[in-house]
C-alpha cells in the first residue's frame, strides 16, 4: 500500500485529492459508486419482497465460485457471475412464496454451508489468490482492473435499465402480490426475472465488499430507508444515497487506516442503520396518543377487536 | 352509461384440478345490482368470482361478462381477493397501494406528481385522492398500511379495487376480520357506491345479516349447485332444502336476523362467532 501523503494532517481537500491521485484508488471508488447505486436500488426491492434469505444464499455461492475461478485460472469475477446466476435458477423454484417456506430453509441453509466448505477448499488449494480468502470473504480495495470497473458499470447500467422499465410492476407485486395478480401483473414471471438481478447485484457487490458483507450495501442502506420512509421512490433514493455515503467513506477511510474496507463499511452503514431505528422509534412513541382522527374513523363499537399489529420483526 | 347487464351465466360448470366444484349454474346480474355469494366453506364461491375474471376455464356452458367472454374485460373490473397477504412489516402506505391499483400493471417507473409535465401523473394522484374519499379513508391513508386496523385497512383496499372506476366490483369475504359495526358500516358503504355510481357489486360472505336489509339478489352455493334469486325467495326454508337435499329451516329472529338451521355442515348464513 502507498505511503499516504497527507495523512499526518487534517487537511480534508488535500487528502481527497490525494485519493484520486492513485489509479487503483480511482477504480475502486468508480467500482464502489457504481456496485453502490445497483446494490442499494435492488435491495430496496429485497427487502419489501422479503427475500433477504435468498439474497444471503446467493452472496455464499458467490465465495466458492470466486475461489473456483481463480483455481481454474479465470478472473475471480466471472467466478462470482457464474455461481451467483446458477444460484439463481436453483432457488428459482423454492422461492415460490408459499407457506412451506420451513422446510425449505432448512435445505438451502444446508447448501450454504456446503458452498462455503467448497470455496475454502478451492481457495485453500489455489495459493496465488490476491488477498487469499480473507479478500474473497470481507472484500478488498485494491487490484480492481479496468475491465472490472467497465463491466461494473455496464451490470450496473443494465440493472437499472431493468427496474426502469419494470419497476412499477415489480413494486406492485412485491408489495401485493394478490392485488397484482387480480390487475393481471405477471407475478410469478417477475418474481423469478427479479431473482436474476438479484444475482447479478450480489455477484458485483461481492467484489467490493467481499462474499461475507453483500448485506451491507445491498440490504443495511434499503432497511435504513424503509425505516425513514414508506414512500417507494424516496426510499429508493435514500438508500441509493445511504450506500454511496458509507462506499466512499468507507474507502477513505480504509486507506488513511490500517483498518480494512470491510470493516468500514460494514460500520458506518450499521450507524446509520442504527441511527434510522432510534430516530423511527423516538416518532413512534411521540405520535402515540396523539391521533384523534383515528378515532373518529373507528365506527362505534368494542374496540378490542382492533388488531395492534405494529412493529413486528421490522426491517 | 353503465351496462345492463353485467353478468350472465348459462349452464356453466368449473372444475378445479379435475374435480366439478359446481354445475348447471345459471345467472344474471344487471348494472348496479348488489349481490350476495353465499354457501358452505368450499362450496365453490371464490371459483365463482375466478371463473368471471377468466382465471378458471368453464368446463361446461356459457359465460358472458360486460357483454365480451370472461377475462377480455378485466379492466372493467374490481377485484378484492379473498386472504389478502399485507405484511404488517413493510411500511407502505395507503395512497401507495391505491395509486398500483390505477397504474401498478404499466411498464416502467411511477414518478412523482410534482415533476414538472407529468400531467398523468397529477391526473392520477387527484384520481386516488377522489376514490380514497369516497370510501371515507382519506384520514388515514397516507399512514402505513399495517398500523391500520382491520376497518380501515378494509376500506383502503377497497378504494384500491375501486381507482379505475369499475362497472363490476367483486368482493372476496371482505368483512371476515372485521367486527360488527364494522361490517355494517362496510357494507353500508358498498351500497353506496353501488347506488351512487352505478357499480354492480358482487360480495361473498359467510354471514348474510349485516348486508342483508341492502342486497337485491342472493346466490346461494352448496351441493355442487347454486340457486340464485331475491333474498327472500332463497334464504328460505323450501329453497334451501332443495338445494341441500336434505331438510332445512331458516328461522328470523326478532332482531331480523336470519338464522339457517339443520345444514349438513356448521352454520353459515349466521355465523356465531359475530353475536
Ligand atoms: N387449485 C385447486 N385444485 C383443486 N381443487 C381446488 C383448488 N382450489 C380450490 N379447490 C377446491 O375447490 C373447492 C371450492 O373452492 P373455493 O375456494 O371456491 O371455495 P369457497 O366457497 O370460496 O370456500 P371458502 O368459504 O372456504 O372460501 C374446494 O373444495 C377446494 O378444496
Ligand atoms: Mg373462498
């Protein structure tokens, strides 16, 4: 790593031009943008259709596809491209909503720890991998090349194309897949077209934040919107700002430091994540009590039937 | 402008995964009617209403719907299914929901009202603020849909059903979670809607009592078959034991409730769960 050259100082400008006085630190920033604006669009999406869990599978088949493709002599990207795509038709089927959601679990939870297994025995046999397994795992900053970044940008552009040309209907169905269904949206044809992009985020995510940490551009800055807003649009945006913050704080950070990108990250989208819930929480509890039109809306009668059903699990 | 006859069944059968669920039933319904879809727990009443929207192909005989065969007219049709999957978790709001019920089908991505030349989507924002005070929910809707209670929340997906000004409107047990002077009140609003614009409402239901002084036509499921007619002429002891096929009492309270009696399964016209 480079010595850094204005870090003894406090001097804010200097130091970011310093960042981009480094080609590899150019890339990863360009990386981290474009990887930030697809992950946190997608994840907004993941977390109203409540498919955290597959999004979590996917980004462990990511590992050992990497370490694969580095063993078979490919660049680790198309590793990550390969695995998480093959992922997604396996789960395609499984991820029906339905209520036999259990049982399923407990069989993909048993195929993530097999892909694991399998990523550290390719990454073990493979010794030349840039920044070993830890890099694959938590992320790493440096030794983006050009082509990653130009490919990138392209899975970035043409995820966002995608939820532009099929966003509405994608929000109807996730948001009410019987009221979609009933409008003659074709439900189950872009619940298996939206695991798709989901893969290709995560495969593109995993080359920043590394297999371990997908979570926290594509999910932490889309919970934290959730929580600041219910409107679709604006919580898009909030979280597409939330991810670009802590991407680019994040790789500062992790170059002034000795401290990896990973960690940074992770960090600072918990922060804010955190930040979110208590400032949601402290609302809930100064607007309660205070609401005399709902009262006036209820009709007459016992009002035990009404069913409290705020906050359950959140996200 | 409103058809004059919205709905019309000859003959018709469905059948679901190769199995008859009802036969030889026949029907009209005209413009601005208010119709109540009664019977037993899997008699058959939510493939009536999937039959009509084009979901379930007609095994046997003839349907025609706003005057073209099921499913060419959906968009003329409202829709509330039966159990609908809201999770409480996720924060959308009222308007949100409504506002897909008018576009959500379209490619592309809703943008907001206020940018500059989106005049459809102005015109669309004032069509969700109109049809959300029609069904009174205007206080509420700009709330997450989850922290509304079952009333409210009801009244919301039916302006959803409702946005694109519908000449049929089909309900699925929209009153099922909702305590009684809730579903008067409901229902009362739904006739409303049928009177003041025309709609013709179509509600199935378990229990008759609380949509029963409003309804102009009954039909009854059970045994395969469905008879339908004014209320008075099938919740009655003689209809009703012809189409069970075994004998039936329909007994009326002093309140005006109607109570049916001797069914092969549990009550289902009056419910007791609701006294
Ligand atoms: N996909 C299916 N394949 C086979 N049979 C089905 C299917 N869906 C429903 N059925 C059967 O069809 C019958 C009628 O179902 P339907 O949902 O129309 O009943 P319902 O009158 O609406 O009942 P409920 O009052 O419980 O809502 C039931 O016996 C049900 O078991
Ligand atoms: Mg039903």
């Amino acid at each position: 790593m480079p010595e850094p050259v204005a870090a003894a100082t406090l001097d804010i400008p200097g130091r970011v031009r310093e960042l981009f006085t480094y080609h590899f630190m150019v890339n990863a920033l360009a990386a981290g943008t474009a990887v930030a604006v697809m992950a946190a669009i997608v994840g907004w999406f993941v977390v109203v259709r409540r498919q955290v869990f597959a999004g979590h599978t996917l980004s462990l088949v990511a590992f050992p596809g990497a370490a694969g493709a580095a063993l078979a002599g490919l660049p680790a990207a198309s590793g990550y491209y390969a695995a998480c795509g093959l992922g997604a038709v396996a789960l395609a089927p499984a991820s029906r909503s339905g209520p036999s959601r259990g049982a399923e679990t407990a069989a993909i939870g048993t195929v993530q720890a097999f892909a694991l297994g399998c990523g550290f025995l390719f990454a073990s046999l493979y010794h030349g991998l840039l920044g070993g397994v830890a890099a694959l795992l938590f992320g790493s900053f440096v030794g983006i090349d050009d082509g990653q970044v130009l490919t990138l940008f392209a899975v970035a552009a043409l995820a966002i194309a995608l939820i532009g040309i099929a966003g509405r209907p994608l929000l109807f169905a996730s948001l009410d897949p019987e009221g979609a269904a009933a409008a003659g949206v074709p439900v189950r044809a872009l619940g298996a077209a939206f695991l798709l992009l989901l893969a290709l985020a995560v495969a593109a995510t995993a080359q920043i934040t590394g297999a371990l940490l997908v979570f926290t551009l594509l999910v932490t800055p889309a919970a934290t919107a959730q929580a600041l807003t219910s409107r679709p649009v604006a919580g898009m945006l909030v979280a597409v700002a939330l991810a670009l913050i802590v991407t680019w704080l994040g790789l500062a950070f992790a170059y002034f430091s000795p401290w990896p990108v990973g960690f940074w990250i992770t960090s600072l989208s918990f922060g804010f994540f955190v930040l979110a819930r208590v400032w949601r929480a402290r609302r809930a509890r100064s607007a309660c009590g205070t609401s005399p039109t709902r009262r006036l809306m209820l009709p007459p009668g016992p009002p035990k039937r009404r069913r409290r059903r705020t906050r359950e699990g959140g996200a | 402008m409103r058809a004059e006859q919205v709905l019309r069944l000859e003959r018709a059968a469905a059948a679901l995964g190769g199995r008859t669920i009802w036969s030889d039933v026949s029907l009209t319904v005209d413009g601005g009617r208010f119709v109540a879809v009664l019977g037993p727990n899997g008699a058959g009443k939510s493939t009536l209403l999937r039959t009509i929207l084009g979901l379930v192909p007609l095994t046997a005989g003839d349907a025609t719907v706003l005057g073209a065969p099921p499913g060419a007219r959906n968009d003329m049709i409202g829709y509330l299914p039966q159990r609908r999957e809201l999770d409480p978790a996720v924060r959308v709001r009222g308007v949100d929901l409504v506002r897909l019920g008018l576009d959500g089908g379209r490619w592309g991505v809703p943008l907001p009202a206020w940018l500059p030349g989106n005049r459809t989507g102005r015109a669309a924002a004032r069509r969700v603020t109109d049809v959300l005070e029609l069904v009174d929910a205007a206080a509420y809707a700009r709330r997450p849909i989850g922290e509304l209670s079952g009333g409210e929340r009801q009244r919301v997906l039916i302006a959803q059903a409702l946005v694109r000004e519908p000449e049929l409107l089909m309900l699925d047990e929209p009153l099922d979670s909702l305590d009684l002077p809730g579903q008067r009140s409901v229902a009362a609003l739904l006739q409303r809607i049928c009177r003041t614009r025309g709609v013709a409402v179509v509600l199935v239901t378990h229990d008759v009592n609380p949509i029963l002084p409003y309804l102009d036509q009954v039909v009854y499921f059970a045994s395969g078959r469905a008879m339908a007619g004014a209320p008075e002429d099938v919740i009655a002891s003689g209809a009703l034991t012809g189409l069970y096929g075994v004998p039936i009492e329909v007994l009326r309270a002093s309140d005006g409730r109607l109570v049916v009696v001797g069914q092969p399964e549990a009550p289902h016209v009056h419910t007791p769960r609701h006294a």
